[in-house]
C-alpha cells in the first residue's frame, strides 16, 4: 500500500512540473519583450511580433526602413518606451489583451512624450498559441494614420550684427541683388556678355540652367551683386533674360577696413559640416569664415525655429513638436568704428598694421591689417581670378597682420629699462660713457658689434630713449643678466597666453644663452617677438603707476582689469613716461616729426631689419607707439613693413601723428 502511494505522488508531481513547462506566455510578459527589442531599435525583430492582421498591411522591410527613416529625419535621441506590468492581470484568459506605454524622446524640434494603448491579439502558429501586436502607424505617433505624411519645417534665425562701441554696425544684415535668368530664355548671344559681367564661365552658367529641377519660364539664380554696384545690376538688366530680386545678406558697412577684425560669412563646407555637425549645424547653413564671424559664430548663428507635423490626408496639421526660433546675438566690441577707419585710411596702401586702445581701460579701439580685402565680395563668392589674385598678391592681403607676432625693434627699449631699473643694473641718472657707433662686448664676439645711429657720450636713461640709443640698452640688457632678464620680460606677460578674444599669436623672447642674442633682444632685435596688441599692453604701466592693464575687446567686459600687478615701480614709471615725453618733445627726439602743437604726445621708435646675419641688406619695418600725456585715453601703435630707404620710423611716426589729429 505505502509503494502505490508514493508511486501516485510521484506521478502527480511529474504531472504538475509538466503543466508548468507547457504554460502558455502572458500577453504581458510578450509585450514586454517587444518594448524591449523597441528600446534597443531592433525594428526588423520587432516585426516578428506583429499579429496576422498587421503584417498584411506593412512588410517587414517597410516596417524597419519606417522606424529606420523617421527616427533619423527627426533626429531621435535618448528614446525610452516605458511598460509597467499590472500586478494584477486576468487578460491571459482571454482571446484579447491591452495594455498602455509611454513614450518619451528628444528630435530635432524638441521633446516628443505620449502615451498609447496597444491591443495583443492571440495566435496560433506552428501548433503553437502565442500574443502578437495588433500593430499600426499610431504606434509611432499618435494620430498617425496610414496615408499621413510627417512634415518638417524650420524658421531660419537672424544673425545677430556685430556692432562698435557707439552701436555702429561693423556686419549687419541687409539685402543685396540675386541676378538670375527666366530658363529657356539665354541665348548663345546673351551667354558670353552675361559670363562676363557675373564673373562666371559660360559653362557654369549652362550647368545652372540645365539642373534637373529647372523648367521653362522659371527663374535660375546665378549669382548674388552688392546693391551698390548699381553700374553692373544696370548692364545686367539690360540682358533681356536677366531678372533680379533682393534677398537677404550679410553687410560689411567698413568694408576693407575692419575686414581682417570682422571676417565674413559664406556657405558651409562639406569638412566643416562634419566638423560642426554636433553642434546642429546643417547643409544649409552660412557660417563664419574668418575674424570675430568665426570665432563667434555660434552666438551670431542663432538657432532655427522647428516644427514636425503630421500632415493628413484632407489638409489638416497635427504639431507634434515645436522648437521656436532663436535669433543670434548681438556682439558689441569695445572698438571705435572712426578709429578704425582712420588708422585704416593712414596705412593706406601699405604692408602693415595698427592698432589702438584706452590705456586706463583697456578698450580696444581699433585692430587693422593692410593691404585688405573685400569682405562683402568674399560673403557674395570671388572667382577664381579674384581668389588667385588675392592669394598671388606679394604684399599677403589675407594675411591678418595685428595677430602675428614680429620683431619690435627699438619701441622694446622702454620695457628693457623699466626690466633693468627693477633690477637695479641701471639707475637713471648713471650715464654710461660710449664711445663711437659700435661696440662689443669683448673680443669673442668676433666680427659682430651693436651699432648706433646717434652719437654722444656719456648716455643717461633719457638720452639713451630719446635718441634710441642700441648700444646703451645692449649693456643694459647684459647687466641686468639673462635670467633676470627674462624673469623681468615674464611680468610683462610674455610667453603667456593675452586671452583676448581675438586669437593672436604669443608674445615670445627666444634664446639668451649667448651674450650676443642678449645684448640684441635688449634693443627690441634678437629673437624677441611681440604683436602689436601685446606692445600696447605693455606701455599701460607707464600711465598707470606700474600697473599693467588687459586689454579687451568686447563692450561687456570688465574695464580698468589689473593683467599684472606693479611691474614696474610708480617712481620708475614716471621716469620712463617722462623720457618718452621728450621722445617727441625734444627736437632731437627719434619722434619729434608726431609733436602736436597744444596736444602733448608721448612714445617711441622702432625700426626692426629682417635679416640672417649682420652684413648682409635686409629689410626693416618701421614701428611707432604714441599717446597723449594730459588726456591718455587713446594710444596708438602702427608698423610699417619694408621701409628702408624710406625714412625707416618716420614713415608711421607721420601716419600716427595724422590718425591723433584726426580722432583726438
């Protein structure tokens, strides 16, 4: 009797765990997968889980390339459906099952969040009875029904303008001519002149009104003509195919004058798209090229309005998401448009550079680099000649000279005195007997020497500036001793970073292990290298008790900000203040041609020569550096390449003089 017993047990048991291996799966637990395989965007998996009913609407392919397109079109990220089971269910009884879920996502117009019911229906394939989604296109998104399109449309942003510190515009937006053609219309006749005029060769031309989108009596947009060449808009409608229209377009109102500062904006290239791409950069975008368009171009751009709809079938628009437009930003500078112009003007055809700020504030006032070009040209597209003339041209048009870093000759020797007086191997009143125009140290320098222009001795601190003595400030260079030299450069912010907001080239002092290059970095040669924002900085402590100021360059930076802290005694910046003085002043001085009768100038000459060794002819750029004693809210510092045999530093010694006659 106990073995029948436990004979029935164990057959009821292997009944039991038998019934358990054949259990039918829940709807829920089969939906579930699918929200998993959803979350994973395995659309092609998903499909297996389709009842019979929806897979006779969509194939599997078009069921994945949907999800596949749409979910790239609108730019989906961080997708989540959300399924929570009920605790309790009784649908599995049944023969239908449903159950809600939440979506939520990112696209390209903003979030996308719903919540949907979804039916499960049961099936028996394979002898085998299983749950399958009664799947449709509101799926997807609600109201989304078969037949229904999903539409994008976007609202471009204005740039914002790039304006001076008196609100005048430096790139503003504005409207220029759009020069096309009716299709069907242009003649072999017509073909060459217009060619011509637009700067274009015949085959472009037959390549723009040949595209597969054109159709007769459309009009073909060939090229884009400032307003203000109304000389050649006149010629161009003159053309009997030739029609014109405004659109809209960056303006450069400075045109060459601010052209290096201000850059332009053209259309967006294929690598930098890739480069941009996560930024939300399109194909279509205009971006920056050069100058503060570029560096700011991601304030300036703005961000585009989007908006995705369901477009249905009898008309209407569901909105299922909308971002709204953002304009860009304005960026207001420190820089004064008349400045800018009028050192612009004084460089004129010159290889050059100019520059001023408020040495008590900082201000930026002007940045120029000549020769220049046009950026209105260059936002509308040069030819091919005009872009090969530009890169041809000797004297370097699109090279941005206020950003690169040069020798500055003789216009370094006040920052060597203030070095050497803080180090105590000069005094000022100490005058140092020089004989003749050369000088070395000793024999070892071999055939090199220091020369001088002006003679005389013994030479103080003051005559030494006034008359831009090299030999002086050489000796003042070796006694100070190249470490503390350097030590002494260093507080200057040399070799550091300016962190302007225009990128310029570091301020560098090179070698000193020999004593000839530290006698020659003394006087502004050597291997010393500064641009022209740096030099300007540098004499600030000379109008701010020894107080070195930043410069800046945007309208809402802090002004008056202390970049290095007494780097130079206020008893000692007054000395040297006093010596530039007479620079000009005195009618010995290197600059007295800048003298202004009733408007005191003070600053300091400087030619630097371009050459591999001494002997040999090279060439020299002329540097000057000037600002008005009682009134120091503008200082201006200019150089001029290549002018030997021109009268060296008196060539910008001149233009500076006329740029403060005509801004003060």
């Amino acid at each position: 009797m106990k073995k029948l017993v436990g004979t029935m047990l164990v057959m009821l048991l292997f009944g039991v765990a038998l019934a358990g291996c054949s259990k039918e799966p829940t709807p829920q637990d089969r939906f579930s997968k699918y929200i998993a395989l959803w979350n994973e965007q395995k659309f092609d998996q998903m499909y297996d889980y389709l009842s019979t009913d929806a897979k006779k609407k969509i194939t599997k392919e078009e069921f994945t390339n949907r999800y596949h397109k749409i979910y790239k079109d609108l730019q989906i990220t961080d997708f989540k459906i959300d399924f929570k089971k009920p605790k309790e269910d009784k649908q599995a009884e049944k023969e239908q099952a449903q159950y809600s879920f939440n979506a939520k996502m990112n696209s390209i117009a903003g979030s996308i969040q719903f919540t949907q019911k979804a039916k499960l229906q049961k099936e028996e394939r394979d002898d085998k009875k299983n749950w399958y989604v009664d799947w449709n296109t509101e799926f997807i998104f609600p109201k989304l029904q078969e037949g229904d399109k999903i539409g994008i449309s976007t609202d471009a942003p204005q740039r914002g303008e790039i304006l001076d510190r008196n609100d005048i515009g430096l790139a503003v937006n504005g409207q220029v001519y759009e020069v096309g053609v009716v299709a069907g219309k242009v003649t072999d006749q017509v073909l060459e002149p217009l060619a011509s005029l637009l700067k274009m060769s015949p085959d472009q031309i037959k390549k723009a009104i040949t595209a597969s989108w054109v159709k007769p009596e459309l009009f073909v947009p060939l090229k884009r003509v400032s307003m203000q060449d109304e000389e050649r808009i006149a010629q161009l409608i003159a053309l009997e195919p030739v029609q014109t229209r405004k659109v809209e377009a960056r303006i450069y109102p400075y045109d060459q004058a601010a052209a290096h500062l201000i850059g332009y904006v053209g259309a967006i290239t294929a690598d930098e798209l890739e480069k941009l791409k996560d930024k939300g950069y399109t194909s279509n975008d205009m971006i920056g090229k050069r100058g503060l368009e570029q560096v700011y171009d991601e304030q300036l751009k703005g961000k585009p309005g989007v908006k995705i709809t369901i477009k249905k079938k009898n008309g209407e628009a569901e909105v299922l998401a909308e971002k709204p437009v953002e304009d860009g930003k304005n960026i207001k500078l420190t820089i004064d448009a008349d400045v800018q112009a009028a050192i612009f003007d004084e460089l004129g055809k010159e290889a050059g550079t100019g520059a001023a700020i408020n040495p008590m504030t900082g201000e930026t006032l002007a940045l120029v680099s000549t020769p220049s070009f046009d950026p209105n040209q260059a936002m509308l597209g040069f030819s091919a000649a005009e872009w090969k003339a530009l890169q041809d041209n000797k004297q370097q048009p699109l090279s941005t000279r206020f950003k690169q870093a040069y020798a500055p000759g003789s216009v370094m020797k006040p920052i060597t005195a203030a070095v050497a007086l803080s180090s105590g191997a000069i005094t000022p009143e100490l005058a140092v007997p020089i004989l003749g125009s050369k000088w070395q140290k000793d024999k070892s320098w071999g055939g090199y020497f220091v020369t001088r222009v002006h003679g005389g001795s013994p030479i103080n601190l003051e005559k030494a500036l006034v008359f831009s003595d090299n030999i002086y400030f050489a000796q003042a260079a070796l006694k100070t001793e190249k470490d503390a030299f350097a030590d002494g450069l260093k507080k200057f912010d040399f070799e550091e970073d300016l962190a302007f907001p225009f990128p310029l080239e570091k301020s560098t002092i090179g070698a000193l292990d020999r004593d000839i290059a530290l006698a020659d970095s003394g006087y502004g040669q050597g291997q010393i290298q500064m641009s022209i924002v740096h030099l300007l900085s540098t004499y600030t402590p000379f109008v701010n008790n020894g107080n070195m100021i930043r410069p800046i360059l945007l309208a809402d930076e802090q002004q008056g900000q202390v970049l290095k802290e007494a780097v130079v005694s206020p008893e000692h910046a007054g000395v040297i203040a006093s010596d530039l003085r007479k620079v000009v002043g005195d009618t010995g001085g290197t600059a007295h041609a800048a003298e202004i009768l009733g408007y005191p100038l003070a600053g300091k000459t400087g030619t630097a020569e371009i050459k591999q060794k001494q002997g040999e002819t090279g060439t020299e750029n002329g540097w000057f550096i000037g600002y008005n004693t009682e009134l120091p809210s503008l200082m201006v510092a200019m150089m001029v390449e290549n002018v030997q045999g021109r009268g060296g530093s008196l060539v910008p010694v001149k233009k500076v003089k006329k740029v403060f006659e005509l801004v003060r």
